[in-house]
C-alpha cells in the first residue's frame, strides 16, 4: 500500500467514542511501538506485548487521557486488528474465531504490513505517519490546558493561552479569511506551523501582541510545541533538505521538511559547547538533537535551561537515551541497558564515551538512577 492509504488509515482509526469525545487507546499503542522502533528496540517487525511496550503505552496515555479513560494497553493491542494493516500471530493450536481478546495464552505477537514497517523505520516517513494519528484526537482544547499545567504555567496562563487561541487568534484569522475553523481544531502540526508563519502577518495581531506584552505570540508558540509533543514530531533535529540519496525511495524524497522547531538558547549552547555529536563528533549540527539529560518533565526551571543538562547527540542515540536504553557514567562511557536488543543496529558500541565536567555529574546520576533500565 501507498504511504497515502496508510496516512488515511492512521488519520480515521475505529475507535470507541463517549459523550463525543474519542479513545486514545489506539493513538497511544500506535505511538509506543514506532518510538520502540525508532529507539532499535523492536528492530524486527515482531511486536511482543512486554513490560516496556506497556510501560511506553502508558507514557503517551498520560499525556492523552482524560476522565475516566483507563490504562488498558491489552485492548489497542487486540483490537488494532480491525484496521488492516496490524496482524495478530496467535499460538498453535489456538482458533482465532474463539478469541475475543487479548491473553498471553492466546496471542504469540503482532506485526505490521511489511510496506507500512518501512515507512516507520524512514525518519522522514514516520513523522507524517504520527502526525496523522492526532486527527483522532477530538478534546484538544483541554489537552493543551492540561499539557501547560504539566509544564508548570499557573492555571491562569493556561487559561489565558488556550482563549487566545480559541477566540481572539482564531477571530482574526476568520477577518482575514485564513482559516474556517476555530484554531483548537487543527490537529496538523504542519498546518499549524504555516498558519501562524501567515498570522504573524497581519496588522491586527502585531498591534495587539505588542500591547500584551508578546502574550499572543507566547500563547501560539505554545500550541505549536504542544501538536508537536502530541504527535511525537522530533522537531528538535533541523533538516533542511533531503539529499540526493540513492538509498532514498520516491515517496520520501516527496517529502519536504522545511521547518523544524530549535530549542533556542539552549540548543545553541550545546552546539557552541560540543560542535557535533558529542558521543560520535559526527560535525552536521544540523541533524543533531539537543537532549536534556534530566528530563524537562522531572526538571525545575533553571535545569531546563542549564547547558551542563543537555547533550547534542544524532537523532537514533538521542531517542535510545531518552527511553533509557542507554546512559553514562561519570567517566563519559556508554552503558548499554540489556533490553535492547540489537545495539548495533543503532550505531552502538562499549567503548563510546564523551568527555564529562563536573557540572554534568548530578544530572547524569538522576538519568542513571530514574531512566536507565539497567544491564
């Protein structure tokens, strides 16, 4: 099948509905699985239901869920069945018309469809695909008041930010015929991008931002970041053109990514302080990811923005350290956690290491204590 038939497919999943609003179910299992992939920890297209894809289920059904949703990551992956494109492989002698649901007795595995397994493991593919799954999302005005919440901004802001974005932007976006919806209802990160590059644009936002003090800019910065994590869109890594590689296909060198969001300030530092990927040196700042090492979630303010937390590393290690397959330490050297499988399928090797201050000591030692999941 064509990327566009899975585009479609991942855009419009069956999924329950009540009181109007949609189960994330599906979206969160979807999302664990190719960040499992992404990290070389499903490096085969063999899915098992394991304690880490559960627990990555449960990262994402955090960030989606809302009243009383349960954490339930058996039913998308039984359930997933009904769109197409996953498979269940179910234990000898087992009939499949008996089986009404998942249990470890019945069901061996899932995969995907072969040509939909490539798209996940293209880095340029897999982010139009986990873009479209935030169409099945229907309450993203409370999700993005309660993303700002985890972020820290006082239920004030929140407040403030998501009526910017529901009235007053929306409002004069509608005056000058950009859009035909209210703002909370585009659920593409790239739309979005190209519509606030059009709202910054008009006279009547520029007067009012700058009497309020840049709090309509704030509040669309936030909304673009917030369809960014939503959607699991590594924006940090900036790629501005698709190279002539013979080892591309057509469809992905269809796709354009002009735009990635930085990190500012911090992600400069790391560029000034390490030059390149500061395990491997690779040089291409460009397709680096600025990484905190104590994550932003466990972080207070001034650790987001401490240099000495972050690390500059390339797209496929920044992923396994965030999923704590791998960690440092306080010499520098990798430590390989024992669930991944196939570290070499990452580029990995024992004798990686980069060179650690002082300063970096005590982040590392949270990212070893909370993150790693161990040899």
């Amino acid at each position: 099948m064509s990327l566009e038939w899975y585009v479609d497919k991942f855009q419009n999943l069956n999924t329950n509905s009540q009181n109007g609003r949609k189960s994330p179910h599906k979206v969160c299992m979807l999302l664990a699985v190719m960040d499992l992939i992404q990290a070389g920890r499903i490096h085969q297209n063999k899915i098992l239901f394991d304690s880490t894809l559960k627990e990555r289920f449960s990262h994402f059904f955090g960030q989606m869920s809302l009243g009383n949703d349960r954490n339930t990551p058996e039913n998308p992956f039984y359930h997933l069945k009904s769109e197409g494109f996953w498979h269940l492989v179910y234990h000898d002698g087992v009939d499949p018309d008996t089986v009404k649901r998942y249990s470890a007795k019945n069901v061996s595995h899932a995969f995907w469809d072969d040509e939909l397994f490539d798209y996940i493991n293209s880095s340029i593919t897999v982010n139009v695909l986990k873009e479209a799954l935030t169409n099945n999302l229907s309450d993203l005005a409370s999700l993005f008041q309660q993303w700002l919440l985890d972020l820290g901004k006082s239920e004030k802001t929140a407040k403030n930010y998501l009526q910017a974005i529901r009235g007053s932007i929306s409002n004069w976006m509608y005056e000058n015929q950009l859009v035909d919806q209210p703002l909370v209802e585009v659920k593409s990160f790239s739309q979005f991008h190209r519509l606030v590059e059009k709202i910054k644009q008009v006279d009547e936002f520029k007067i009012r931002d700058s009497r309020g003090k840049g709090m309509y800019s704030a509040a669309l910065n936030a909304y673009q970041r917030f369809l960014a994590d939503l959607s699991q869109i590594d924006l940090r890594a900036d790629v501005q053109q698709i190279l002539q590689d013979t080892q591309l296909n057509e469809t992905e060198k269809s796709i354009l990514v002009s735009t990635r969001m930085g990190q500012g300030t911090f992600r400069k530092q790391l560029v000034d302080m390490w030059r390149g990927c500061a395990v491997t040196g690779y040089k291409n700042t460009q397709l680096l990811v600025a990484s905190h090492i104590k994550p932003w979630r466990d972080a207070e303010n001034h650790e987001r923005l401490d240099k000495f937390n972050g690390l500059l590393l390339l797209a496929n290690l920044d992923k396994a350290f965030d999923l704590g397959f791998i960690s440092f330490n306080d010499a520098g050297k990798v430590m390989i956690s024992g669930q991944l499988e196939a570290p070499e399928v990452l580029g990995l090797q024992e004798g990686m290491a980069f060179h650690v201050r002082q300063e970096h000591k005590k982040y590392l030692a949270h990212h070893r204590a909370e993150l790693f999941k161990g040899f």
